[in-house]
C-alpha cells in the first residue's frame, strides 16, 4: 500500500461513522462542580471519594481517571449511567450516582474535571497493578497497535479516532492516553464481551471484537504512560500527529 493508501484506509472508520457524531457540550459551571466533586450532591457522595481527590483515578478500585477528559465525553457518560444505557459493574455505583443528579449538576462536574490540569506520566504504579491481578503486557507492540492497528487481524489503529497517544479528540472519542491502566482493562474487556454497549454506532464494540487479551495488556500498558506529545518531525513520516 501506499502512504496515501494507508491513510485513506485508517481514517475510513472516522469517515464513515461520522466525526461529529454528538452536538457540542453545552458549557457548565467549574465552580459548582468543584463543590460537588468535594462534597457531593443531595445523596450522591462526594466523587473525590473514589476518583481521587485530583481526579486522577485509583487501580485499587478501578475508577478512571477523570481530570483533563473531554467534558462532553464525561456528560455523556452520565446521561448514558442515568439511563441505564452503561452499566457499572465493578463498583455498582455510578448509575444511582448519575441518576442523583440533575443535567445541570453533570455539565457543572464535567465542566470541572476537564478544567483539571493534564498531568501525566507514569500515572498507574505498575508493580501495584500487578499485585491487584493484572498482567503487565508489552509497551512496544502496545504501541505498534495504536498507531497502525493490525489489518490482518481486523483491529484499526486506535488513533485514527482517539488522536495521537491517546490525546483524545473532542467531543466524541474520549482521552485514553494518560488512563489508569486496571480501568483501560476493564473497559476493553467490556467492549470485546459488549457488556459496554454505549458507544455510538458501536464504533468500540467493533474495534474490540477482534482483541485478544494479550492486545488487551499491551495496549493498556502503552496507553497509560503514553505522553501527551507534540507532533514531532519523526512522527509526521507515520502520520501520527494529524490531530
Ligand atoms: C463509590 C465509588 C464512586 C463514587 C463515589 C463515584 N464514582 Fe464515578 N466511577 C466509579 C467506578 C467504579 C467507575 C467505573 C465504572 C466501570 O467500570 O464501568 C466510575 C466511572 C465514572 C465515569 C466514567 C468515566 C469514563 O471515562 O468513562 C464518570 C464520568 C464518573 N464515574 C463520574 C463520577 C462523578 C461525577 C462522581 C460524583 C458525583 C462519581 N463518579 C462518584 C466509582 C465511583
Ligand atoms: C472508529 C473510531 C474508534 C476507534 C478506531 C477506536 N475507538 Fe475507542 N472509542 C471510540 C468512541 C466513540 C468511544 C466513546 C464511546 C462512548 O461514547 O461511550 C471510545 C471509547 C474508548 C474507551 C473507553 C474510554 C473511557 O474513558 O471509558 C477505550 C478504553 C477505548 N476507546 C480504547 C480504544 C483502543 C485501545 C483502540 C484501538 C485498539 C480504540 N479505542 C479505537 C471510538 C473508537
């Protein structure tokens, strides 16, 4: 194939399903929601209890990270709880959360978390995670998935819709860069057995289909510590930085 082959190939899933698939987020209040992330809401309990105080997620429990997501993806991700459209089944919470909640309470905590700073490396110690269960995969071919996919094996490279490492691409494909890795596990999981059956035009459902648990590892393994990154010359030959 040629490079213009390539591209046209990996791009074609983000063509055909529709890059702007959601309306844009409506805008929310930072400041309630910092209150009710600290203090929580009516009988919701403060989110921080869980998510961490800087919103940064914990292995431990499995809760993702929530600092620096896209706020659109985060109140669809409510929505989605309230409905029961999503399912948590690893702590069986977040659907009575969500649905304590009014809209305006979700945008107001969206708007916040997404106001957090992007910090990142090294984010899940993964000695840690080890103990808690979870195998530890291979960087490199993590890597190698998300920016080229495999073809043959009929897996697309994660970045032609989640952006570069990861960095995510507003308002529809979440951040994964940067994610706590017992989280990104789950959820791939979840996606492959489409117990998670929540994402537009079941764009996930498709891409996990054909992942095995290895894949599984090593793509989480990458994406954890992937940086954030700025578009590097080495980078532009495999066109990895066009958003
Ligand atoms: C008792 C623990 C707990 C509390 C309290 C809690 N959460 Fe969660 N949250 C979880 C767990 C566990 C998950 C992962 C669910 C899954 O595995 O699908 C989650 C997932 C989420 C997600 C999905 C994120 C993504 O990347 O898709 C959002 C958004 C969220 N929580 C927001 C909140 C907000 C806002 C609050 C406070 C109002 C809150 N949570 C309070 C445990 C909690
Ligand atoms: C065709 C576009 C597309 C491709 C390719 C794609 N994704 Fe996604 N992904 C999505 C969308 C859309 C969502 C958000 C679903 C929703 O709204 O709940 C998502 C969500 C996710 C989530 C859940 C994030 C969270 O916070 O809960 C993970 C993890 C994920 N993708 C990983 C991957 C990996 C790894 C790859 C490559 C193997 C990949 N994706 C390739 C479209 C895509």
């Amino acid at each position: 194939m040629t490079p213009m082959q390539r591209l046209f190939f990996s791009l074609l899933p983000c063509l055909l399903l529709g890059l702007p698939a959601h309306a844009a987020f409506p805008g929310g209040n930072a400041a309630y929601g910092e209150r009710i992330f600290m203090q929580g809401i009516n009988q919701v309990p403060a989110c921080h209890n869980c998510h961490g105080k800087d919103a940064m997620g914990d292995d431990a429990i499995g809760t993702p990270r929530l600092a620096g997501q896209n706020p659109a993806y985060i109140y669809k991700q409510l929505v989605d709880f309230a409905a029961n459209r999503r399912m948590d089944n690893t702590m069986y919470v977040m659907n009575t959360n969500a649905r304590g909640m009014s809209e305006r309470d979700w945008r107001d905590v969206a708007a916040y978390v997404a106001s957090l700073e992007y910090r990142l490396v090294g984010l899940s110690d993964m000695q840690r995670v080890e103990e808690y269960g979870y195998p530890i995969g291979s960087r490199y071919d993590g890597r190698q998935l998300v920016l080229h996919g495999d073809p043959a094996r009929g897996i697309p490279a994660c970045y032609t819709c989640h952006g570069y490492n990861g960095r995510g691409l507003p308002d529809t494909y979440p951040m994964t860069g940067g994610q706590r890795y017992v989280y990104l596990v789950n959820q791939l999981k979840k996606w492959r057995s489409k117990e998670r059956h929540n994402d537009p035009e079941g764009m996930m459902r498709a891409v996990a289909e054909n992942l095995s648990d290895d894949d599984i590892y090593n793509l989480a393994t990458f994406l954890t510590s992937a940086p954030r990154g700025e578009c590097k010359e080495s980078c532009k030959a495999f066109l990895c930085c066009v958003w």
